[in-house]
C-alpha cells in the first residue's frame, strides 16, 4: 500500500517516540508521577498518597483524569498489571508528543527544523514523561500549526479551544500565549466584536468544563487556576523548592536546552532585528519569547522545565533564519557544527535516559517483588527527600506507607521547619521521636533510604539486614546519595 511523504513522515516520528518510552529508564522531577499517575491511580483504585498541591485544590484534575481513565478500563479488563500501568501512560503521551512534532513539522515545513527538534536531548529526555510540561509543549506545538497569521490563509479561532483548555490545567501558559493573542485581536481582518464574542464563549466553555471536573474529583466547588495563582504567585510557595538568580534563564536554562544552537539563536536574534519585515514569524515568536524568559526570571523558583514550550519555537528561529550565515560557513565547517550537534545531544541524552536517577524507578521494582512475595502486611518507611521515588502507581499494592513529607508553611511559623528538613538535620533525634520512643508505633518491615544516611542511623538498623543497593547518580543533590538502600526486618 502506497503511503503518502506526510503519513510517511507521522510513522517514522510514533515509532520514534515510542522506541523512547523503552530508553528512557530514569526519573527527572517528581511532577512526573506525583501530578499525574499517583493522583491517576487514587482516582482510578481508591487509595494512595495525595500532595499538598492536590489538598490546597492548586492543581488541575484534567491529565490525571484521562490517565484514570486508561486504569479503570485496565482493572475492568484485569490488565492492571504495575508494567501496564506504568508504561501504557508513557506510550499515551509518546503518541500526543509525535502528533504535536507532526502538526509542528507541517507548520514548519522544514525538515532540519524537525530534525533538530527529534535529537534534541532535553525534549528526548521529556517527550515520553507524564509531565504537565510535556503536555504543555505538544499543545503549543499543535496550536502554533494552526495559528492565524496575519499573512497566512487561516482564519480559524479553532487554535483557542486547546490554547483554552492548556491554560486551565497549566495557568502559566497564559504567559506564552498573551503575546499571541493580542497579536492575533490586533492583526485579524474579522470584525473585533466578533472576534471578542468568539474568544469570550471558548474562554467561558474551557472553564466551566474545567470547574466542572474538578469539582467533581475534588468533591467541592473548585476554581483551580485561581488557587494556583494565590498559593504560588501571592504566597510565593515555589521558592521552597529552590530559587535561582535573575538571569539564570539565560545563561544556564537557554543554554542547556539549546546547546550548540544557543550561539545560532543569539546570532539569529540580529539577523530578526535586521531584517524583521522579512523574518515576520520569527519576529513574533521572538517577542513571545523574550517576554515569556523576562516574565519567568521574575519569579524566584526556575527549572529547566519550565523553559520547555519554548524550545520549538528557538529550534525553529535556529532553523529558518541562518541564510546569511549558510553563506559564511564553508562546508567543511557546517559538518564540524552537525557532528558537534549530534554529539552534545546524544551523549546527554543516553546519560540522563539511561543513567542519571534511574534507582527511584529500580528500587520500586525491586519493592513491588519484595512486598508481593511477602507473606503478611508490609509497613514501609521512606527516608529519602520527598517525593524522591513514585509510589503507589509504581506498587499497586495497598500498604501502610510513611514518607518523609515537605509541606508549605501555610501559617507563617518564622521557626517552621518542614519534616524532611527535620530529619536531615537530625535523623537520630527524628527516628527517636518517631518511633524508639513511641510504643504505640509499629517498626517498619522495609526502610529506603540513600547510602548518605545508613552511617548516621547504625544503631536504628541494627536490626535490619540490606536486601538490595541499587544506583542513583554519579552526581547527587543535596540530602542524596549515590546508592540508594533497602533494608528489611529480621
């Protein structure tokens, strides 16, 4: 049968991305499991650990709900195996992401753009993941396929509906849209009234849609994007996981999404600024750009994460506006740059695909045999940094289960400190509170923890043999460790 070049084109990105869901072996952010399969399975099984995101009602039950969706109808068929509820999710948003590539290569249609995007490693690292930010950077890459541009022949508002909808479940895409959109108020040749009416009933739709759900799942009346906005902008929550300096967007997030490309983007953006009647997408998307990272590096808590839906709009600039530049380069020297851009994507990507935090996923596995060959109740203790490792989605086994948890300090306590900073302090202070000193608590039948942590609790594991030591990173965070141990009762 006689396939067409697009048809041709969508194949070679699926099996791409869904070779990928098999390489990518490791963990990133918590995020990954902990907004998506943990509140999946609570919704589809009954039990498992909710955080204090989905307590504080911050968070949006779309993604989660479809993924739920997929479990009951696993359970339904008794296919709820823990390989099948943890990989069909990952195939899931391999097929959305190869979609979004495919609607992004037809708005391009630039081949080198597509390629560049498919090698590049961070979106290779993220493409499969259950991540929001995954998400998020599919469905600007759709969006963008079918945007009404001023010298375009599109006329559609149809790009509203998933621009609508992106925003109830991720608020912050609003940022990279608001350019866009007034753009496209300012420039369309249809009657503005209308044009308002018809933004208006989409933006009305989206929401109630959205309000609807969650306050189905949440049991109450929730208006998520709102307590999103009041929890992390007003109370500035984010800055407990970390802050950063002002610039860091520009010279440690851009650079290390773009690799080699970050020096053809700052070349570009002259390029754009010489020639901007000429470069006009790229001009715009330049503007979306700039005011997204300005935006962005105001807020104290950064992650590479964040930067995601903009890496198809910097490959694209890379890729569609180097013409004076092809002119200077000799052939020779555009060789050395593609085997310099092949390498430094590559090489990172296996390391963090194969290599760099797979042990959260390892020890779960090796947890999930143990606690099914058990031969009664399993009580376990977590004392690792919170959310360090999936949980129910990756055991599906319903076990009494204590992690160490890193709730806000939503009362303004000025001594407050948090449990898992409690026990780094002084795990020997925090193990006798919790359980040496307290009789009515029952001692746990398996303990996971970091290799950095066995020397300071010896005597708590004395009565404890190791089952296994499984690899984490070469190059651990704070409160991490290289290995991570599981110890179980004798």
């Amino acid at each position: 049968m006689y396939l067409s070049k697009k048809k041709k084109v969508f194949i070679g990105l699926l099996l791409w991305r869904l070779i990928s869901v098999f390489v990518v072996q490791t963990t990133h952010v918590p995020d990954e499991y902990w907004q998506s399969l943990e509140v999946a399975h609570r919704l589809a099984f009954g039990y498992g650990y909710l955080t204090w995101e989905w307590i504080e009602k911050i968070r949006n039950y779309m993604y989660p709900f479809l993924i739920s969706v997929i479990y009951q109808l696993l359970a339904f068929v008794t296919l709820d195996h823990v390989i099948i509820l943890t990989t069909l999710p990952r195939i899931l948003q391999a097929i959305i992401s190869a979609y979004g590539e495919y609607k992004f290569y037809e708005w391009t249609k630039n081949k080198w753009t597509l390629y560049s995007l498919c090698i590049n490693w961070y979106w290779y690292y993220c493409a499969t993941r259950t991540l929001i930010n995954t998400v998020e950077t599919t469905c600007t890459m759709t969006a963008l396929s079918i945007f009404p541009w001023h010298d375009s022949n599109v006329a559609s508002t149809k790009y509203l509906w998933i621009i609508g909808f992106l925003c109830m479940i991720r608020p912050t895409a609003t940022i990279v849209w608001l350019p866009l959109c007034l753009y496209h108020l300012c420039t369309s040749s249809q009657n503005k009234l209308t044009l308002i009416c018809q933004y208006s009933i989409i933006c009305i739709i989206c929401c109630l849609s959205s309000i609807l759900l969650d306050s189905y799942c949440y049991g109450m009346l929730v208006i998520s994007p709102w307590e999103f906005f009041r929890v992390n902008v007003l109370y500035k929550i984010g800055d407990l996981y970390g802050t950063q300096h002002l610039l860091w967007y520009i010279f440690c997030g851009l650079p290390v999404l773009l690799g080699c490309y970050y020096i053809v983007f700052v070349l570009c953006i002259w390029q754009i600024m010489k020639h901007p009647s000429r470069l006009y997408h790229q001009a715009i998307l330049l503007i979306v750009i700039v005011w997204t990272v300005c935006v962005y590096s105001l807020l104290s808590h950064k992650e590479f994460r964040f930067l995601l839906p903009l890496l198809p709009m910097c490959i694209y600039i890379c890729t569609s506006c180097t013409f004076p530049l092809n002119v200077k380069f000799t052939k020779r020297a555009r060789k050395i740059f593609i085997g310099l851009l092949m390498i430094t994507n590559v090489l990172p990507g296996l390391y963090f695909s194969v290599i760099h935090q797979r042990g959260s996923l390892d020890v779960m596995n090796i947890l999930h045999n143990e606690i099914v060959n058990a031969d009664n109740t399993t009580n376990i203790l977590f004392l690792t940094p919170c959310h360090a490792t999936p949980l129910y989605s990756h055991l599906h086994v319903n076990v009494p289960i204590k992690i160490l948890t890193c709730e806000p300090n939503f009362e303004g306590d000025i001594n407050y400190v948090d449990e898992a900073d409690m026990f780094f302090a002084n795990p020997t202070q925090w193990l006798d509170h919790n359980y040496n000193n307290n009789n009515s608590i029952v001692l746990p039948d398996y303990i996971i923890l970091f290799d950095n942590i066995v020397p300071k609790i010896g005597e708590f594991l004395k009565h404890y043999q190791i089952v296994s030591q499984i690899f984490y990173a070469h190059f651990p965070q704070s409160n991490y460790g290289k290995y991570i141990y599981v110890y179980k009762h004798v």
